[in-house]
C-alpha cells in the first residue's frame, strides 16, 4: 500500500513537471510568435532596401572570393549576416516610429504603435534592446565602426532636424547609411579593395540623390509635422520634374563610370526611364508607394543582384 501510494505521488508529481514545462514552452512560443509580428509590423516595408540586398551583398563576397569556402562556413557567415541585419533595422524603424507617431497616424496607420498593439514604452523598450544587442554583435564581428555610425545616424535622423530637412533625410543619411548596411556584409567574407569600394560608393551615392522619390508618398504627413521634404520645398510639380530628370540620367551616369553594363546596362536604363515616367504621372499616394517599391526592386535589389550573380 506505502509503494503504491509513493508511486502514485510521483506520478502525480511528473504529470505537474509536464504540464508546467508544457504550459513554459507554450508561453515561450507564444511570446516569440508575438514579438516576430511586432518586428514585421516594424520593419515589412524596408527589406528591399536593407535585409534583401545586404544579404546579396555578402553573397557577392563570397563568389567574389578565388577559393570556394567550406559549405558549413557560408551558411555559418550568412545566418550571423541576418541576424545583424535583422538588428540594423530593428534599431532604426522603431526609434522611427518612436519619434513619428503623429506623422504615421496619418500616413501609415496600420503601424504598432498608431495602431495600438503596442504601448510607446513598449517601443522604447525593443529599441533598446535591439541597439544594444545590435553594438555587441558589431564588436563580436569586427565591424563596431560601421554599427555605431549606423546607430549615431539612426538617432540624429529621428531625433533631430536632421532627418527633417530634404537634403540631411535622404542625401546625407541614405548615402552613409547605405555604406553602413554593404560594408559590414563584404567585411564578413572578403577584404574590400578600390574596385569594390568604387562600386559600393557608387550605389551610396546614386542611393542618396534617388531616393528623395520617397517623399512623394508622404505629403500630408510630412506638410502636418513641419518636415522639409524636397516635394515641399520645391513645390510638388517642379520637384516632379527634377527628380524625373535625375532617374533619366542615371542609366547615362552609371554607363559612363562603368556602374552598370552589358544587357543588364540596357535593361536598367529602360527600367529608370520607365520609373521617370511613373514620377511625373504620380496622381496619388498608393501610386507613389508603388513607383518607390519599383525603385527599391531595380535599382537598390536589381543592381546588387547582378552583381551578385556576375561577382
């Protein structure tokens, strides 16, 4: 009777072991699957100009390399790769959208902390977090310049005026910051030489004059907050015009300096030219949106791709 009580008891003891280490494991995944939708509800609309093409863009140090890497060591690399690039935009668009819940209740509604699934504390708390996790990587992976330049740009572009007038926004932090995202990638696997610094400045460059076709989309908001963006500055129509002109001369600029070439020369040209159209016939905000995603896609995806492809 003493045995069977005892085990009895510890068999009542191991079904509560289970069902707590069950009910743990499901509140530990329940909690991650919550914390990856708010992470994608921060960051969906810029992987095409961060996760994506920064993830190309180490897979091009690597085919650029004159030995083939062990496949353990490739898969190794990239997966830290991610996790850093998961960190770089963590950091900017929740500090981002810490500063611009006024500008995202008009413009983008649909975001965590307009939204109301989460709190601005809440917010503060995974911006936080993710810098500070995104700086140990940086030391751990030898790239702590380029990962506190990130973070210093990050916080003058939403906490200052420096991300409010057109030229700091887009020509200062998106060509710097376009280097912060593609030099620590190449870092990874290969040593960076002339011809590969000249392309990569190339891209910062050509990034921060094309990319003011942003602010297009985000007129309301922008006029609402006092935000100096060059379609304000100059006038909706008149900077319709300028930015048209500099995406027709880019495929001219980019052949001339040996940018882009070949069949993929040809079809990039026809692809900017095409987007120039799309520019001056803007109408709208969700057509706008869409001429910018077209641009992330051909110019900042297309041409790191081909690069990729053709080390």
């Amino acid at each position: 009777m003493i045995q069977a009580s005892q085990s009895s008891q510890v068999a009542h003891t191991f079904r509560r072991m289970v069902n707590r280490l069950a009910l743990s494991l499901s509140l530990a995944l329940v909690t991650i699957v919550h914390e990856f939708a708010i992470f994608w509800a921060f960051t969906w609309r810029d992987w095409t100009t961060t996760i994506i093409p920064g993830t190309m863009y180490a897979i091009a140090a690597v085919r650029s390399l004159p030995v083939t890497l062990p496949l353990q060591s490739i898969a190794l690399g990239l997966g830290r790769t991610l996790v850093y690039l998961i960190l770089l935009i963590y950091t900017f668009t929740s500090s981002n959208q810490i500063s611009g819940v006024a500008e995202d209740r008009i413009n983008k509604p649909d975001r965590p902390i307009p939204s109301g699934r989460i709190t601005l504390r809440g917010a503060y708390i995974r911006w936080y977090a993710s810098t500070a996790a995104f700086l140990i990587l940086g030391a751990a992976e030898g790239v702590l310049h380029w990962t506190v330049l990130w973070v210093l740009l990050t916080i003058a572009q939403n906490f200052t005026a420096f991300g409010k007038h057109w030229f700091t926004r887009n020509a200062v932090f998106i060509t710097f910051g376009t280097l912060c995202i593609m030099q620590p990638m190449w870092a990874q696997f290969a040593p960076t030489n002339p011809h590969e610094w000249q392309w990569v400045l190339t891209l910062s460059v050509l990034s921060g004059i094309l990319f003011q076709v942003q602010d297009f989309r985000d007129i309301v908001g922008d006029r609402a907050i006092g935000r100096n963006t060059l379609p304000l500055a100059l006038g909706e129509r008149s900077s319709r015009r300028v930015m048209a002109v500099l995406f027709a001369l880019t495929p001219l600029l980019s052949s001339a300096i040996d940018f882009t070439s070949g069949y993929w020369g040809c079809g990039f040209g026809l692809g900017m030219f095409y987007l120039a159209y799309r520019i001056l016939q803007g109408t709208s905000k969700e057509y706008d949106h869409q001429t910018y995603m077209m641009f992330t896609y051909l110019f900042f995806c297309g041409c790191i791709a081909v690069h990729m492809v053709f080390p």
